[in-house]
C-alpha cells in the first residue's frame, strides 16, 4: 500500500517528466530550468547528441532542435524508485521527428528508448541530477 507521500512524490515526478518534455516540443528552454538542477549532467549521446553540463546541454538543444519542423516526446511506462529524497526513474520515449525540405520532401524518424532520471528533491520540489537517454530502436528516412 502506498502512503500518501510516495504518492504526491510519485504524481510531482510525473509532472516533472510532462515538463521536460513540453518544453523540449515547445522550444521554451527557460522552463527547463525547472526540471534540472544547475549543475545536472545530461547525455544525448545514445541518439546522436552532445553530454555535458545542463548549461551547455540547453544551449545546444536551443541551437539544434529548431532544425525540427514538428516533434513531439512522449513518455510511456515510468518505473520509480524512490529512497527519501532520492529517485531514479526509468521512463520509456517515443520521440516522432519531422523536417520539411525545401524541395517539398519531408525527413521522418522515430525513435524509442528509455530516460534515465537521477532525481533530488530540492526545496523547490524534484528535479534531475543527471539525464542519460537510452535510444532502443529507430525508424527514419534518410
């Protein structure tokens, strides 16, 4: 039986991993802000991106994702584990990618993978430590 603490941490955990990826789909970069600690680590190496601080890491998604005429993250399964205020969460991605070309063609890949959140509990509530996707599978146009 869950008590009421391990389900507010697990429901803002949630609300956490929306956050992230509304703002990576909406390219509002500030907000990100509040998803990671200032001194998170964070790695896209899996799927063709950079590792690095989350200052580096954030401005580079700014520069980069742009190139994206349409994108959008979803987060499936979430498994949680929680030890006071520490979590690590595994949650399954699904991340469509669509560029359109100026001749009129479009790119499209889909990949599929895992987060892996290191969360903290912050005075201003959770937020991840470290970031490393995991990228399982993708499917795309060349």
């Amino acid at each position: 039986m869950l008590d009421l603490q391990t389900v507010s941490d697990r429901l803002e955990i949630d609300d956490l991993l929306t956050s992230y990826t509304v703002a990576v789909d909406t390219g509002d970069w500030d907000r990100l802000d509040h998803v990671f600690v200032a001194d998170a680590w964070i790695d896209y190496t899996a799927s063709g991106g950079i590792a690095g601080p989350f200052s580096e890491v954030k401005a580079w998604l700014a520069e980069t994702l742009p190139v994206f005429t349409s994108m959008q993250h979803y987060v499936a399964q979430r498994e949680v584990r929680l030890d006071g205020d520490r979590a690590e969460v595994r949650a399954y991605l699904l991340n469509p990618l669509v560029i359109d070309r100026a001749d009129g063609s479009r790119w499209q890949k889909l990949i599929g993978g895992v987060y892996v959140h290191d969360l903290v509990r912050t005075g201003a509530g959770w937020r991840s430590r470290k970031l490393v996707e995991e990228l399982r599978w993708d499917l795309g146009t060349a």
